[in-house]
C-alpha cells in the first residue's frame, strides 16, 4: 500500500485526559496514534454529514509559527 503524505503535528493536552485516552485506545484494542485517528476521522465525517463535504484541495495548511510569548510557561496551568 502506498504512504500517503503524513503531516506531525504536536498537541497540547493535561494529563488526566491524556491517561484517560490511553486506556480508552486500550480498551479498544488501539495504540494511541492510532486512537486519535480514529477520532478524527469520526468528526469529520461527521462535520461532512451535516455540514457538507470538504474539498482539501481549498484548504491551506498554515506556517507553522513559533509559540506566542508566554505560551510555554501558561502550558501547564491549564
């Protein structure tokens, strides 16, 4: 099966819900990548019932920026 183009992207998210989607991927017989996928996929198919399908092709993926001034040092307050 051929690769199709992968975009990394980090993101933030607390602890306790961190744990609590690991042992739903686990529950559910998925490695985390994997689970997040799956719930992707779920919104936007979704989004695309209620809403109407999505041409990718009109949307741009944007620059990625470096972190607004006291971004990092909030992170954890949250």
């Amino acid at each position: 099966m051929a690769q199709k183009n992968r975009i990394t992207f980090t993101v933030r998210i607390d602890e306790e819900l961190y744990k609590k989607m690991l042992a739903v991927a686990e529950a559910e017989g998925r490695d985390v990548n994997n689970h997040m996928l799956h719930l992707i996929r779920q919104n936007v198919a979704y989004h695309e019932r209620v809403h109407g399908r999505i041409d990718p092709s009109k949307v741009v993926i944007p620059a990625e920026s470096p972190a607004s001034p006291g971004e990092a040092a909030s992170e954890g307050s949250n």
